[in-house]
C-alpha cells in the first residue's frame, strides 16, 4: 500500500530545508553583500594585519580566514576590526602579523571593514 505525505510533513520538511539553508549559506551570502557596501561606499585608508587564524573552514577549497587588523580611520584615530574571509591559498603569504593593508570601512558603523584587493579597487 502506498502512503503519501501530508500537507503538514511537506510543510515541516520545507521549514526545515530553509532553516538548513538560512544556517549554511545566509551568512556567506550576508558577509558577500556587507562587503560589497563598504567597497563601494566606504572610506578608504591602511590598516595593518596584528594576527590571522584559520577557522577551520573552507569556501570552494579557499581557506576561510579570521583577520585582526588596526585600522587607521580617516580622523587619524586607530581601533581594532576584524574581517573573516575566504582567502585564496595563494594570496595567503600577503595576510601576515604586521603587514599593512588597503581598507574600506563604513564611518557609520566602523566594525564594517573590507580588504580593498587589487582587482577591487575599481568598484
């Protein structure tokens, strides 16, 4: 005898496929649009790298990185940010403790940082 679902189990198993979703893919998705709004709109000034630490996880085989920078603010005022970011095995070495960076950060919210890259600076 063939059984057939119910509205209420299509129902739980669609909330829970969203909720799968939102926990897996929202935040690369959130980080992916945040980062975009301060490269185009935010200020543009140096920070230099204090410590990156491997978070274990990977994004299309890129290592996803914690980056504690020292940003310097348009004001001339430094403060502490922190990005985390997949990054490309081979642009690795460029991210070590000490090395300066190009930043865009937003003035409003100045924890919103980004990592100008090369192939960035345009937008």
């Amino acid at each position: 005898m063939e059984e057939k679902t119910t509205l209420a189990e299509n129902l739980i198993f669609i909330i829970i496929l969203g909720v799968v979703l939102a926990v897996t893919v929202g935040p690369v998705v959130w980080n992916h649009f945040k980062k975009s709004a301060v490269l185009s709109s935010g200020i543009e000034t140096s920070a230099r790298i204090i410590d990156v630490t491997d978070t274990g996880r990977r994004h299309n085989t890129n290592p996803v990185v914690k980056i504690r920078l020292v940003v310097k603010a348009a004001d001339g005022e430094e403060y502490n940010a922190e990005i985390t970011a997949p990054v490309s095995p081979v642009k690795l070495p460029e991210y070590k403790a000490g090395a300066t960076v190009r930043v865009k950060y937003d003035p409003k919210k100045r924890e919103n940082v980004a990592i100008v890259d090369a192939g960035e600076k345009g937008q």
